[in-house]
C-alpha cells in the first residue's frame, strides 16, 4: 500500500509541474524500459493506438531490454498521466 500512496503522490506531483510549465496541447515524450519482448512492446504501443504516435525502439547493448521511446500529442497533464497508468499494467516496465 505504501507504494501505492508514493505513486499517487509521484503522479500529482507530475499532473502540478505540467499544469504549471506547460500550454496544452503539447507534444509529449515518453520513455519506458521494458524486458526485450516483442509482447510486452505490443502492449506499449496499443495504448498508444489511434494517436498518431511516433514509436521508436531500441535494444539495450546485450539484448536484454528494450527502450520505448514514444512521442504524441496529448491534450492535458490528467492525459499525460492516464496513459503513464494504463502502460504501468504492462509487466516489468520501468517508465522514465
């Protein structure tokens, strides 16, 4: 429980520091690690399905883990950090 409570805070804290620097909308970058899967980047890059995202991968020096690098258009910091969530269910992922 405690983790989820330092995520939330993590999350408003992010939603506060977009809403104050940042006019909407705007272009955003997302960057996650994910274990080298072609699975679990699937499942990245459908919850960015239908927005017109640019994806680009990129394999860690060993093959291990893959970088996520993906860059779209969102319309405000509370869509900013849905889609953190939603890509938060996708196991082993680290987001950056």
């Amino acid at each position: 429980m405690k983790e989820n409570s330092e995520s939330q805070a993590f999350y408003e804290r992010l939603k506060q520091q977009l809403k104050e620097d940042t006019s909407w909308p705007t272009p955003y970058m997302y960057k996650f690690i994910v274990p080298a899967s072609l699975e679990k980047i699937a499942e990245i890059e459908a919850v960015f399905n239908d927005m017109d995202a640019t994806i680009q991968t990129r394999d860690s020096s060993k093959g291990n883990y893959t970088s996520v690098s993906i860059k779209v258009t969102m319309e405000s910091p509370e869509a900013v950090v849905e889609k953190y969530l939603e890509v938060s269910k996708v196991e082993g992922v680290i987001s950056l």
